[in-house]
C-alpha cells in the first residue's frame, strides 16, 4: 500500500486492519460476480484472497522480495534502496500482518454470507 501510515507497530496495525477491509471488500466483490455467474464457493474464495494479498501487500511484499533477492554490495545502494521503503525497520511485520488481515478479511466475510444464507 502506498498510503502515510504511522511509523512502527502502530503502522503495522493500521496497514493490517486496512488490508481487513480490502479482504471484506474482494469477497463481495467476488461473491457478487460468482452469484451472478453461478459459481461455487471456491472460485470467488480464491480470486478474492488473490487480490486482496495483491492489493494490500503490492509494494510492501516488492521492496521485502528486492531486498532479500538483489546484492546491495555498496553503501549507496543500500541507501537508495532503503529511501524508497516508508517504514524498513518494520517491512517483514507490516507484509505479514498485512496478508494475515486480508486472508481474515475474507474469511470473515465467507462467514457473514455463510451466517446470512443459513439465516434466510
């Protein structure tokens, strides 16, 4: 996510919960396009975790990927890479925490329609 989060824990938090609502917002989405389409419940699961994982960890899950894969052998590179991270001290906290929240988003949404359809 590209977004001003706060430095430290807290912007691991405010990034996870945001990725919560992404992963709330993909189901439907999906549940929506598989509802119209008539597809079983494993399709629109899958394409939505996909894109909320996509959409809510991007940039994040890049620079963590480029800074474990590319040799940073000089100084000035490591800084220039290290510039264009918002938080590097907390990277691999706010990717996973990011994931997690949007794996719970739509998990928790999977159920409210589950708990609705039961209910009707």
């Amino acid at each position: 996510m590209n977004l001003a989060l706060h430095f430290g824990w807290l912007g691991v938090m405010e990034a996870a919960l945001i990725a919560l609502g992404v992963g709330v917002l993909c189901y439907l989405l999906f549940h929506w396009i598989g509802a119209r389409n008539r597809w079983p419940h494993g399709p629109a699961l899958g394409w939505s975790c996909l894109l909320a994982l996509g959409i809510a960890t991007g940039i994040d899950a890049w620079h963590l990927f480029y800074m474990g894969v590319v040799k940073l052998e000089s100084p000035v590179y490591a800084r220039i890479a290290l510039q264009k991270i918002h938080d590097p001290n907390f990277l691999a906290a706010r990717v996973f925490m990011s994931s997690m929240g949007a794996l719970c988003g739509v998990a928790l949404a999977w159920m409210a329609m589950q708990a609705r359809r039961r209910a009707d």
